[in-house]
C-alpha cells in the first residue's frame, strides 16, 4: 500500500513580472498583517518564497524573504480572530522587532515566540531564511504546567538551541513525511516545546523520549560528514550538540557506544567505496583515510562487522550481501548515500 507523503501550500514571487512581485507579497499577507517596504518606496523586485506544510493541528513554513516591514495591529487581531501561537526561527538575516514598546534584535538561531493575539512589528534589514511553526493556543496550553506570558519569548542557552535544531529537522523532514507519521511527530514536538519553555520535573519526562530522539538525529547528522576524521571524538559531538559527555553516551548505549557507532559507520562508509568499481583506492589508503590506525587494524574490524575481509568485497565489486553484524543495525552498504541525505 503506498503512504501519502505531505504535499505543501507553496507560494513564490519568481514568475511574476519584477514591478508586480512586492504588491503579490502584500497581497498574499494581508490576511493577518500590513506590509510595507523597508525603505518607504516599493523594491524594484522581491523576492517571495514559501511552503507551508499542514502538520497535523500544526503548521510549519519555510520562508525566503528580501527586506520589508511586517505589522500586525490590535484592531486587525480583534477582527481576524486569530488565536494561535507562532515559533519563528530566524536562519539567516538582519531583523529587528518590537516587543512592548522596545526594539530588539532577532538573533539567528534563536527561536523567538508570538501570540498573535498581541502586536507585532518587525524590520528584515537583509534577505532572511526562515522556518515557523504555528500551533492552535489551548493545544500548547495544554503541555503548559502553569500559564506564562510567551509573546516576545526567545528561547536561550541549551533549551534554544535544542528547539532550533529540532525546527530545522522538521523543515528537512517534512517533504518525506507520511500522513501515517505526522500525529505522533506532531504530539512529541508539542512536548519538547512545552519542556523547553518550562522544564518541570512533569513536563521534562513527557519530552524526555522525544527530546533524545531529536538529540540523537543530530549527533548522528554532524557525525555522518565527518565520519573520515580521526578527532571525531565524544568531546567533539557533545559540544557540538550541546549535551555532556555522560549524556552523549546514554544516547549511544543502545548502538553499542559512541565508538562503536562511529567506527560502524566507517566501516559502512568503505565497505560502499570497496563495491564501487569507479573507487581505485587501496585498502590502506580508505583505510587510513577514514581514521584506522593501520590496514590491519581496519581488516579485523571489517571482518568481524562483515564476517568476510574486505579484499572480498573489492573482488566481487559489491556482490556480497552485507552479514548481520555484531551489535549493529545498520551497516548495509546499500543505504549509505540515504543516509548521507537524511544526514546532509
């Protein structure tokens, strides 16, 4: 039976005439904002692109924007009615926002939250890449152990960094997404939000499965590239996601450790380069290359992943089927450029 993948509302200024593309932007917005250009006269061109995903309750776009102004007043909030939450995630770009009569900085990276009950003014000083997620009121109410003021909120230090990352893996993931998966990923980006907006004892242990799910999605992302480098260290993914090295290792228990997990992976890496009939390099050199020490330090770990030594491998060119290996799950050669693009 095949699964229907998520299909977007997309929206963009590239096929209309340079003189026309502000004034569809404007249009396009008017259902909830004012938008004006950024320097009073109107752009000779702008460009305008988004997709919108209906993420089950949820909403999720991912925006191109060249400069404007964006407002949204209290009379337009009291006619339109429109009674949610938004998260944005500002990727790339200069904006600044007004928040209770104070002009800030939106720093990228940092995911900033609005009610869109309240006002709302901001400047995109430069082209902007955004992702915002936006959710009914009483649906994140709900996951909120006691009712805080979120308009204006930013999310700081570990908790901030943790829901941009996870709103980036959503905008990655969306265009692979089945209507099969979107409820439970939809209920556990509920819970990590709520967590990292009041990490009570409650709300941390409802995210806490979610939250190390997203935790291990990313270290695996930032190993995958590096997988051929030696000071691919524990140290190194820790900081690089922002957990402790006791934290990280919990992570990876169930793939047997962080070493573990690595070196299957480069294993995985050359075992796909060795059935690769165009790849001409030795077996010392693949293997120095992805960090083992020596040709025979890389050999027994082959063969005790494989059950077979990888000069095998180089001779049939990819005819062997990759045995069950020891604590591994995932070592199939076949997936190793998915897995580069899930990773990527």
């Amino acid at each position: 039976m095949t699964q229907s993948h998520l299909e977007p509302l997309r929206f963009s200024t590239s096929s209309l005439p340079d003189n026309e593309q502000f004034a569809a932007f404007r249009q396009l917005m008017s259902f909830a904002y004012e938008i004006d250009p950024i320097d009073g006269a109107p752009p000779p061109r702008f460009t305008a692109n988004a997709a919108v995903w209906n993420f089950g309750p949820l909403k999720l776009g991912t925006e191109q924007f060249d400069p404007h102004v964006i407002r949204r007043t209290l009379p337009r909030a009291a006619i339109d009615g429109f009674d949610h939450y938004s998260v944005i995630l500002v990727r790339k770009g200069t904006v600044e926002r007004d928040i209770s009569d104070s002009c800030a900085p939106v720093l990228a990276g940092r995911p900033n939250i609005h009610d869109a009950s309240q006002p709302l003014a901001v400047r995109t000083r430069t082209p902007t890449l955004s992702i915002t997620l936006s959710m009914p009121r009483d649906m994140l109410e709900k996951v909120l152990p006691d009712h805080v003021d979120l308009h204006g909120r930013a999310l700081e230090g570990a908790t901030g960094k943790l829901f941009s990352l996870h709103l980036q893996m959503l905008a990655r993931t969306m265009p692979r997404l089945t209507q099969e998966e979107v409820p439970g990923l939809a209920r556990a980006t509920l819970e990590i939000l709520a967590a990292c907006l009041s990490p009570s004892r409650d709300a941390v242990e409802r995210a806490r499965a979610p939250i190390e799910v997203a935790l291990l999605a990313q270290a695996r992302r930032f190993v995958e590239p590096q997988v051929h480098r030696r000071d691919l260290t524990p140290e190194r993914i820790g900081q690089a996601i922002g957990v402790s090295r006791s934290t990280l290792y919990a992570l990876f228990e169930p793939h047997g450790g962080v070493a573990a997990y690595v070196r299957g992976r480069r294993l995985a890496r050359i075992h796909a380069l060795l059935s690769d009939p165009h790849n001409r390099e030795t077996i010392r050199d693949l293997a120095l290359r992805h960090g083992f020490v020596s040709e025979a330090h890389f050999s027994r770990a082959f063969r005790q992943a494989y059950g077979y030594p990888p000069r095998e491998v180089r001779a049939s060119f990819g005819r062997l089927v990759p045995r069950t290996a020891r604590g591994m799950s995932d070592i199939a050669a076949a997936y190793t450029n998915w897995a580069r693009l899930l990773y990527a």
